[in-house]
C-alpha cells in the first residue's frame, strides 16, 4: 500500500520535458502577440496628437471669431491662452493651457501657412524632427482625416 501511495504522488508532478515544452510554446505565444500589443501605444499617441490638434484648431477659429484674424507666428499658440493686450480678446482666454503633443514637445504653428492655407499646425511626431516615416511621420492639421 506505500508504494501504491508514493507512486500517485510521483505520478501527477511535471516532467522537465513536459515544463520546457509549455515554456516554449508561450515563448512562441509571445513573439506573436508582443508586437501587436507594443504598437498599440504609439497608435494611442498619434491619435491624442491629432485631437489635441482639432482643439487647438477650434480655439483658432474663436480667436479668429473674435479678433477678425488668426494669431500670427511671432504671437504663437500662447496668445490663445492669456491675452497680450488686443481689444476685443475674449477674457476667459481660449484655452485653459497650450497642450504638449504626446512625446513632450510643443506643435509647431506658422501663420499664414504654407500653400495658401491660413495657418500650419503640426507635431513632428516621436522623432521630433520634421519629416519622418512611419511611427515618425508628422502629423499635420492639412493632412488629418476629417
């Protein structure tokens, strides 16, 4: 009868084999889904630029409301939030703060914009350059899906 009861103890346990082939499949498991799953960030903060960029356009088209034109290059975004002593500025401000895109850095504005648009805002992404491909490309207010 002890032998019979060591034997069950011996027999529901895991052989090396048996542990090294599940590790294998999960490290397979894992080359497969990990990409997906790392992607998925940058995706998250491409978009977050993009919104931040149409509530940064709709504080544009205020201002514009109210002062009859966009702000220029040398008074920037940060016109938006405080106002430099133009009559007719709304006193609340258009925006509570100027927003950081997603990797740290401030967007870029140029009025009047190039090709004949009023104004260019743009990130210029992870790498922080201008140009770039990829998860590196800029994102552009012209260039963004409506």
């Amino acid at each position: 009868m002890a032998k019979e009861a060591t034997y069950r103890l011996h027999r529901f346990g895991f052989t090396l084999i048996e542990l090294m082939i599940v590790i294998v499949i999960l490290g397979l498991m894992a080359t497969v889904v990990m990409p997906r799953i790392l992607e998925k960030p940058e995706q998250a903060r491409r978009t977050k630029a993009k919104i931040s960029i149409r509530n940064i356009e709709s504080a544009l088209a205020l201002f514009k409301t109210d002062m009859g034109r966009f702000p220029t290059t040398s008074e920037g975004l940060d016109v938006l939030v405080s106002n430099p002593g133009i009559g007719g500025y709304n006193s609340g401000g258009y925006l509570d703060k100027i927003p950081l895109d997603p990797w740290g850095n401030s967007y870029i504005y140029i009025c009047p914009g190039r090709n004949g648009r009023d104004y260019d805002l743009e990130s210029y992404g992870k790498d922080a350059e201008n140009g770039g491909v990829a998860d590196n490309s800029d994102i552009e207010s012209w260039n963004i899906e409506r």
